[in-house]
C-alpha cells in the first residue's frame, strides 16, 4: 500500500469525466487500498479516484456519526456510483475538499440519497444514505463527473490562517 498524491484545483485531471470500472482485478485491488490509506492519512472522509489521478469512477467513503461516538466509523468503497433517488428535502452544509486545500463552501446537497453500484469485487450494491454520509456520497460523485463544491456555490471562504501569522483575515 501507498499513500498518493491528490491532484489539486486547477488541475484538469479534475475536470475530466471518469470512466466506468470494467475489471476487478489486482490493479484495481491496488488501486483501493492506496485510495483508502490516502484517505485516512490526510485525514478525509471521502476520496474519488480522480483526485488521485485515475479517471476511473471509483470512490471510498469512511464517516462516522459525531454524536456517536462509540460507533466506529464506517468504510464504504464504491464502483461505478449512481444516484437513483434523491430527497428534494436539501440541506445546507459547509464542506471542503482535499483537492481544493485551505477553502471550504457553503453547499446545498440533497438530504437523502439511494446510491447503486458496485462493490470492490464487483458484486452489486445499493447504499441508502442521509445528512453527512450523503453530502459525502453526492461530493465524491460529483468528482466523477469534474463537478467541483466551488461549482455549486458562490459562498466559498479561506479556512482563516494560523494565529502566529502577520496575516489579517477580515470576515463580517
Ligand atoms: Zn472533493
């Protein structure tokens, strides 16, 4: 296993559609346990294979329920994602990006979603999901597709600086 290196925006990896996955095969194996070693080591809660340079339509999601604490986070790997039902129930969030360091944005996602695809071996799978994991989920998806968060809103802001830097953040 490795940890990879994320593409950052403007690069236009980003911006490329993604390819179906066809073969599960060792690459592909590969493939997923960097993306979820990556994941973890940044540290992120969801990564899309574009941002690691493979356009392949491929995610790995892992989040667990502030509230819950005792509850171990959850590891989802999906191929070849797709949306099926989506809420019209949306929900305002603030989200960022490993892609995009440093800057997060107000997003509105749809508050549940039904998701279809496949697992790492192939097998089907559906993934119903509500609140953050479906944030996360409609995120990733969205990389498939070279859909960024600052695509989807015009609310996007500087995570402010350390304290012990000459920089001034003004916000009101
Ligand atoms: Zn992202």
């Amino acid at each position: 296993m490795a940890i990879r290196e994320i593409v950052t925006h403007p690069n236009s990896i980003l911006r490329r559609k993604a390819r179906k996955v066809e073969k599960f095969d060792q690459e592909i194996q590969n493939l997923i346990e960097d993306m979820i070693e990556t994941m973890r080591a940044e540290p992120g809660v969801g990564l899309a294979a574009p941002q690691v340079a493979v356009p392949l339509r491929l995610i790995v999601v892992e989040y667990g329920e502030e509230e819950n604490p005792d509850i171990p986070p959850k590891l989802y790997v999906m191929a070849n994602p797709e949306i099926i039902r989506s809420s019209q129930a949306t929900e305002l969030g603030v989200e960022g990006c490993l892609s995009i360091p440093g800057f997060v944005g107000e997003v509105e996602r749809s508050a549940e979603i039904v998701v279809r695809g496949q697992n790492r071996y192939g097998k089907p799978m559906k993934v119903k999901a509500k609140g953050w994991l479906a944030r996360i989920f409609q995120h990733e998806i969205d990389h498939l597709n070279g859909v960024l968060f600052i695509d989807r809103t015009d609310k996007v802001w500087k995570l402010e600086e350390e304290k012990d830097t000459a920089q001034v953040t003004v916000s009101d």
